[in-house]
C-alpha cells in the first residue's frame, strides 16, 4: 500500500509540474495580480515598458505606473496584434505572451544587449550623459518598442547598428557628445537581408511612440532609420513622406 501511495504522489507531483508556469516566465519579471483601468504600482510601470509600442499613432506614452486611457489602449492594441481577447484588461494571457516574447536578461526576443550596448567598440553604458542605470533603462524601453516595429512590419528582422553612445564615442563619430544616444534613448535601426525598406520602418515608426524619427531625405540618414523615446516629436524623412 506504501508504494502504492508514493507513486500516486510521485504521479501528481508530475501533473503539478507540468501544469506549472514555465520557469522562463519568473527568470526576469512575474506580475502577480491582475491589472486594469485604475491600478497603480510598479508592476504597471513594468507592464508599460512592455507594452508602450502599441499605444497608438504619435503617442509616447509615459512609464509612470499608473493605468490610464494610454496604458489600456496600448494594452488592448498589443492584445489584438497577438490573438488574444483585446478588453485592455492586462491578465494571465496577457502576461503569458510578453513571457514568451522575453529573454531571462528582459530584453525582447528577437534585439539583444550585444546590440545596443556602447558603440565606438568600447561596450558597456558608461561615459554617456546619465548613469549606466538611466542608460540601461532607456536602452530597455528604447528596445521594447523595437520589438512592437518588428512585429507591425510582419516580424521582418531588424537589426540595430548604433545603440547607447558614449559622450566621446558621439563626438568621435560627428554627434554632439550630448545626443539622444548618450542618454540609451535612440537606437539606429536597419532591415537585414533586404526584407524591408528604410522608408517603411520611418513610416510604420510612427505608431511606435517614438518621439524622434529621422530616416531618409533626412540629413546623413539615408542608410538607415534612426528612433528614440524624447518627449515631444521630431519626425524628418522627406524622402518617405514625413
């Protein structure tokens, strides 16, 4: 009887397992309620990281926690981009599908730090015009929404050229020494293999939430697509209509 009932615990704790959340899912980031309309916290905070490329045309949509109209509509845009029942109301699906578009480190699936991390071949995040911490977070949103472009372009690869610069590496490269990339707020992106063009990445970056948008016709950028979260709006690619 003794064998009997351990092998009936042993087959339930299997049941149990494979039942269970997979454990990619806890690796960075594990929401533990449910969030909707009117909810506020840091999980919030780190819901909208996620989810602000798909807040809807021109809109920057603010990482401040709180659940308003913005995050709802972001919500339910990322919701219906995936398959899922598009209420606003982020829950277990919700959360299940940003799991599995999530790397262990909390960079999106398909962009790496690798890619983003100091240019110049000098790598890391410091030396810029904030902290490695501001730059890393930045980079973090800067990337999130790169995923949201990939994914409305028809998840055509994408790749990042230039990420986070130093101060020194901006200068030595032409910038100011104090632009958008010394902050971890811009990213220059690129199609790979010709499955794509520049001037439908600026176009379609425009529902991305990105603040800036510099591609073709644009000054020094004809060969590739330059992006980032300023507030305001700064779109310039003559050549694509912007």
């Amino acid at each position: 009887m003794s064998s009997l009932v351990a092998a009936l615990v042993l087959a339930i704790s299997s049941i149990a397992l494979l039942g269970a959340a997979p454990a990619n899912a806890d690796a960075c980031y594990t929401w533990d309620r449910t969030l909707r309309s009117g909810s506020s916290g840091s999980d919030v905070a780190e819901l909208q990281e996620r989810v602000a490329g798909w807040a809807g045309y021109g809109v920057n949509m603010a990482i401040d926690g709180s659940y308003g109209p913005q995050t709802t509509q972001a919500v339910k845009n990322f919701q219906a981009a995936y398959g899922l029942s598009a209420d606003g109301v982020a829950g277990p699906n919700t959360f299940a599908q940003i799991h599995a578009l999530q790397d262990a480190d909390c960079s999106p699936l398909h962009f790496s730090w690798a890619e983003v991390d100091g240019g110049c071949g000098a790598g890391g995040y410091s030396g810029g015009s904030v902290s490695a911490t501001t730059v890393r977070t930045n980079l973090l949103r800067s990337m999130w929404r790169a995923e949201a472009l990939r994914h409305r372009m028809g998840d055509k690869p994408v790749r990042v050229t230039s990420g986070f610069r130093s101060q020194s590496c901006d200068r030595a490269v032409g910038g100011s020494g104090t632009g958008q990339h010394t902050y971890g707020r811009a990213i220059d992106i690129v199609p790979v293999n010709g499955n794509n063009t520049f001037c439908n990445m600026a176009r379609t970056a425009r529902y991305i939430g990105y603040g800036a948008i510099f591609g073709p016709g644009y000054p020094g950028h004809n060969d590739h697509v330059h992006v980032d979260i300023r507030s305001g709006r700064t779109w310039s690619a003559p050549s694509c209509g912007i």
